[in-house]
C-alpha cells in the first residue's frame, strides 16, 4: 500500500509539474504578445507625435506666411491712402479749391441756371395739372364704387335650429346632460337650451364649428336617435359636407370673378374664406367684391383687369390658414401662391395691400384701393367683432400650446374653456397641475374682464366588441 501510495504520489507531482510548465510556457507567450502589442502601440503614437510635430510646423510657416501678408497689406493700404491724399492736395492746389467747396459751386451753379424753367414748370403743373388728376381720380373711384353696391350683413356669434316640438330638447340634453356636453365636447360649441320655444342656439366664436354643429343637430333632430355614439357619427358626417361646401364655395367665388388657371389648391384655400370673418365682414364677400372693383379701376386705368382681380380675390388667402401657420396674413399668401404656383404677377398684386411691400406694379396700388373701398364702406365692418374673436382664439392657442393637450374650446362667451387631454399623457395630477398652469399663462398674456374658468377634462375610453 505504501508502495502504491508512493507511486501515485509521484504521478500526481509529475502531472503537476507538467501542468505548471505548461502554464508557464502559456503565460510566457500570452506576455510576449502583449509587448508585442504594446510596442506596435507605441510605435504608432511615436508615429502619430512626429505627424502633429510636422503638421504644427506647417501651420506655424503658414501663420508666419499670413502675418507677412497683413503686414504687406497695411503698407500698401497706407501707401494707395498717402496717394489719393496727395492727389487730392495737387486737385485742390491747381483748382484752388476744396472739394467740398468746388461741390458746393457746382450745385450753387446749377440751380441758378435751372431755378427760373424749375418754377415756371412747377406752376404750371400746380395750376393745370393737380385739378384734372383730382377731378379724374374721384370720376374713377365713384364709378367703381357706382357699378358694384353689395349689401354687407355682418357675422353673428349665434346660430339658431329650429325644433318641432319642446320633447327634442330633453332628447338632446339627455339623462343627467350626458348628450348635451357630448355634443359640445365633439364640436366645440355650447347650447344655449332654454325656455323659447321651437328653437335651441349654438353659440360660437368660430362659424365653422358653428355651421358644423348646426348642420350636425339638424341632422340628429331629423334621425331622432340622439346618443353620444350617433352624435359623433353626425358630427364627422357634417365636418365631410362642410369641407364639400368649402370647395365649392373656392370654385363659385373663381367663376364669379372669372379668375381662371389657378391651382385647384388654391382654389380650396379660398373656399375656406366663407367661413372666416375680418371685423364682422365676409372674407370671402369682401375679396369677391375687391376683385370686381379692381377689375372695373384696371380697366380705367389701362392695367391688367385680369391680374388685379387676382391679386384682389387672394390679397387674403393667407388668413385662411392664419391661425395654424406663424407669420403675417400676407407672408402665409404669399408662400401658398408661390407653393402653388401661381404667377408672379398675381403675388406682386396682393402682396402690397398692407404696404409690408414695396408697390412694383400699378396692380399692387389698386388692390389695396379696393381693399380700402371695401373695407372702409359704413357699416362694412365691426371692430367689437374682431376683438372678442381675437380673444378667444388667443385663449385656444394658449391652451393648444401645452405638451399633452388634444383639443381646447373657448366657451360661454370666452368666461370658460374647455381643455381635452390624452388620457395615456397626462395623469389625474398632472392634469390638476396643467390647469393651474393654463390659468397663469392666460392671467399673464390677456387682458379680460371678470374670471375665466379653466376646465381640464381627461376621459379615458374602453371599447370592446363582443361577436
């Protein structure tokens, strides 16, 4: 046993020796590639050193190049300086004179010369020609204004339908008002539910959603099943018959003005005017009637009638899109012909009728006349109007301008609004927190009077189907 005990000692301390030589030998070669390694490294940043030492004696050279150019440049500078100074010494000492003094005989000699035909040239003018241009001028515009005498009904903040019994109204507002704040939540506008009978009014600033909501309840009061899933259904079903009037709204006013070759685009844009307001007055009323009185001063005038009512029947096509592109009404015109393709003729027309271009054509001075007769006829516009509207679109842009916000409306005459959020964005907190900011933003940037109650709603929806 001792024997084999021996033995088997000796194998082990064999096997391990081996062992250990053989990590050894591994070790040996694992350190000799690793100064291999090391020493390729330093050769290559030994080799990157003696680059950058070449390259800063380059650029070195190069400095030393350009401070000897800026040096050469000033004395040349200073000596064509010393030059032009001795010129103009030896010019004065010939002429005996400055130079601001030979300007100043020059001019003096001039004017003698020229005063006596100047004056004779001027009274004559003054005497003959101001009253004539006058008297010619007043002939043209009262023609214009003659020949085109459009009634003006200016916009409505309100819009009634017409029920046929009182059993609707209750059908409408629903258990516990549960279709009525649907309805004003989808369209955007508010209900006026009372006690007059055989009607209901939708108030809102925007007649857009106004049309829609009425042509929505309208159509609602004619289905007879009023409930929040159907009242969303009429609503889409309206926003798609708008849109349809819109176009045809931009194709009727082009026939009408008989303003042809425009982009199909352009004409949509314009059509969405019927439904804009500047100060009570049609937008869209207001550029048909421009484009035909700048079509009747063209003519008087010799211009292009066809340009200047062009140019007069899209002066506005900016204010379309106004409230969702930054910039002035005229800038967002202008880049919409321009995308469009429309001629450069028609841009040079409209873009000058806020004088925020210079006028390049004698079309360009008609269109902001006929803006003028337009605009400023009594009774054409309100200014109350305009400034509650403007109001109340500030305060859906304050709203709409928060991370998390999906839609906002401006209610009970602008006292309220109504802000929808995403449910998966904000949370019950952060929706008490958002208000409270809304509040401050709107208490900062507007001026109003009284309060103005600011409604976060955040509604989560489950739908499922069962088959």
């Amino acid at each position: 046993m001792l024997l084999n005990a021996k033995e088997d000692a000796q194998k082990i301390t064999t096997k391990a020796e081996k062992e250990a030589a053989a990590k050894l030998e591994e070790f040996k070669a694992e350190e000799k590639e690793k100064k291999e390694v090391l020493k390729r490294t330093e050769d290559r940043y030994i080799k990157k050193e003696e680059l950058l030492d070449k390259r800063q004696q380059d650029i070195d050279r190069e400095v030393e190049g350009l401070k000897q150019k800026v040096v050469e440049i000033k004395k040349i500078r200073e000596d064509s300086e010393d030059l032009k100074k001795g010129i103009e010494k030896d010019l004065a000492r010939i002429a005996n004179l400055t130079p601001e003094k030979a300007k100043e005989e020059l001019i003096l000699k001039i004017e003698k010369q020229s005063e006596e035909d100047i004056l004779v040239r001027i009274q004559k003018l003054e005497m003959t020609g101001a009253e004539k241009l006058e008297r010619k001028a007043k002939e043209i515009l009262t023609t214009a204004i003659h020949r085109l005498g459009n009634s003006v009904s200016s916009d409505v903040l309100t819009t009634a339908v017409t029920i046929p019994n009182d059993e609707i109204k209750g059908k409408i507002i629903g258990k516990e008002g549960r279709n009525i704040r649907a309805f004003e939540r989808v369209a955007g506008v508010e209900l006026i539910v009372d006690d007059t009978p055989g009607s209901i009014t939708i108030s809102a600033f925007d007649p857009v959603r106004r049309n829609i909501a009425k042509l929505a309840l309208e159509n609602l009061i004619a289905d007879g099943r009023i409930q929040p899933v159907k009242i969303e259904e009429m609503v889409d079903k309206a926003k798609n018959e708008i849109n349809k009037i819109i176009k045809e709204s931009g194709e009727k006013a082009v026939y009408e003005c008989g303003v042809y070759n425009l982009d199909p685009r352009i004409v949509s844009i314009l059509g969405r005017l019927h439904f804009r307001t500047s100060y009570g007055q049609n937008v869209l009323q207001h550029s048909i009637e421009m484009a035909h009185i700048c079509g009747m001063l063209a003519a008087e005038l010799g211009a292009d009638v066809q340009i200047a009512k062009a140019g007069a029947l899209l002066h506005d096509i900016g204010k379309a899109v106004d409230h969702e592109i930054q910039g002035t009404h005229v800038d967002i015109g202008r880049r919409i012909l321009q995308k469009f393709g429309a001629d450069e003729r028609i841009i040079k027309a409209m873009q000058a009728h806020h004088e925020e271009y210079p006028y390049e054509t004698i079309e360009s001075i008609l269109v902001q006349v006929a803006d003028a007769i337009s605009g400023g006829r009594p009774g054409a516009r309100r200014d109350s109007v305009e400034n509650y509207i403007k109001r109340l679109e500030e305060l859906e842009r304050i709203a709409n301008s928060f991370t998390g916000v999906e839609k906002a409306y401006a209610l009970q005459a602008g006292r309220e609004i109504r802000v929808f959020v995403f449910p998966d964005a904000i949370s019950d907190l952060e929706a008490k927190r958002l208000a409270r900011e809304i509040a401050l933003r709107v208490e900062n940037e507007l001026k109003y009077p009284g309060e103005i109650k600011v409604n976060v709603i955040r509604e989560t929806r489950v739908i499922e189907y069962a088959r």
